[in-house]
C-alpha cells in the first residue's frame, strides 16, 4: 500500500499537519510527485469543512501554505476504522458474492494506525486501553454518518463509494473526525459498474495515484 509522508507539528493551542510531495510504497521505495502534498491538503480541507456543514466534528480550522491543515490540538487515537460499501477481494470465497458488489449494509474494520495489515476488534482497543466502551460507541455513530454523507456526495456524480478510512482524535475531551479524505483513504467505483472505464481509480503505483488524485480534484468542483 502506498502512503504519503507527513510531517506533524503542535504550535500553542493547534496541531498542523503537512503534505509532502513524497509517495513510498511498502518497500520504502521513495518517489517525489510534484504538487501531490497541495492536492492531498486540498482534498482534506474540502471533505473536512464539507462534513462540517453536516455538523461532524472535525476540529479542522483552516489550511495554510497550500499543504498544510490546522487543527484545534488533539491527540490522536492509535487506530483507524475502514468502512466498507463493497465487498474486498478477501472475502469473496468466504460469502460467495463478487468482489466490489454493493452491500445493502456497510461493514467496518479496525486496524491498528498506519498498518492495515493488523486487523483489531473493539475488543482489543477496550482490553488494551486504546478507546472506552463510550468512545467506541460515539467513533462509530460518526463513521455511520461520515458514510452516509460522503456516499451521498458521489452518487449525485454517479460513483459508488466503495471504501473509507476514518482516524480519529479527541480534542478539549470531544471526539473529532481528522481524515483521511485523500486518494489513499477514499475508494470509489463507476456506479454502473464499468471498471475497464476507470482503471485509474486503482492505486496501486505512483501513476495510479497521480491519475486518481487529479480525478478526485476534478470531481469536486462539480
């Protein structure tokens, strides 16, 4: 899996987080792609202060510098959740339904921070300190809105969204939602089904992400 490097930094009362233009893969294979931090701050701010409208707390104050996010400071929970409208590729032996088709209910999935390879339940994040039994219980009421509002969003530019990976925060004692609305956190798909249209929706190389996130930028100005 591909991932962007970050820099995090706490100044007085807020938190920044920067974009650089760099990309690795899993193998610590660096790339520099130009203007990739800008567009990744860009599409954070914007699904950031979208959600805001719809009264989920993000916490999110501005972006600055093109590449950077401020945020009210917070401290970050250890883990993420992934929520899925499609079914993965791992789980189709195991239901018998097709890889990416639509489910009637999401289901979602913890992982430990930056490893999705690690899958954890809410039990692990109770037993191991991680979360309370209420912080869990508030996480996920908003990934079930973050869903259906940012589901919402793509199917009115005829797109499916198939995937979306939700960190969280807890700011002045109040959970807030801070990302990852990039290429590398938001998945989608053709609402009619088509993959051979959208083959750049796939990010598994540097050209795939360039692709998807220029597609990604396209989509919200519509």
């Amino acid at each position: 899996m591909l991932r962007i490097l970050t820099e995090i930094k706490t100044e007085e009362s807020t938190f920044i987080k920067s974009y650089s233009d760099t990309i690795l893969t899993e193998k610590n294979v660096r790339k520099r792609v130009k203007n990739t931090g800008e567009y990744f701050a860009r599409l954070n701010g914007f699904f950031l202060e979208y959600l805001e409208k719809y009264n989920i707390p993000t916490g999110y104050l501005k972006t600055v510098d093109k590449n950077k996010l401020v945020f009210d400071n917070f401290t970050v929970f250890p883990f993420n959740c992934r929520i899925s409208n499609v079914l993965e590729k791992k789980y189709t032996a195991v239901f018998s339904i097709n890889v990416n088709e639509l489910l009637a209910l999401p289901y979602s999935e913890f992982y430990c921070l930056d490893e999705q390879k690690h899958l954890i339940n809410e039990s692990h994040l109770i037993s191991f300190d991680l979360a309370t039994i209420e912080d869990i219980k508030i996480i996920n009421r908003i990934c079930s809105k973050v869903n259906a509002v940012l589901k919402s969003f793509f199917e009115r530019r005829n797109f499916v969204l198939g995937e979306l990976i939700c960190y969280f925060a807890k700011s002045n004692e109040k959970i807030v939602i801070i990302g990852d609305f990039s290429p590398l956190g938001i998945k989608i798909l053709p609402v009619d089904g088509n993959f051979n249209d959208c083959k750049f929706l796939k990010r598994h190389n540097f050209n795939d992400l360039k692709l998807y996130t220029e597609f990604l930028l396209e989509l919200i100005k519509t």
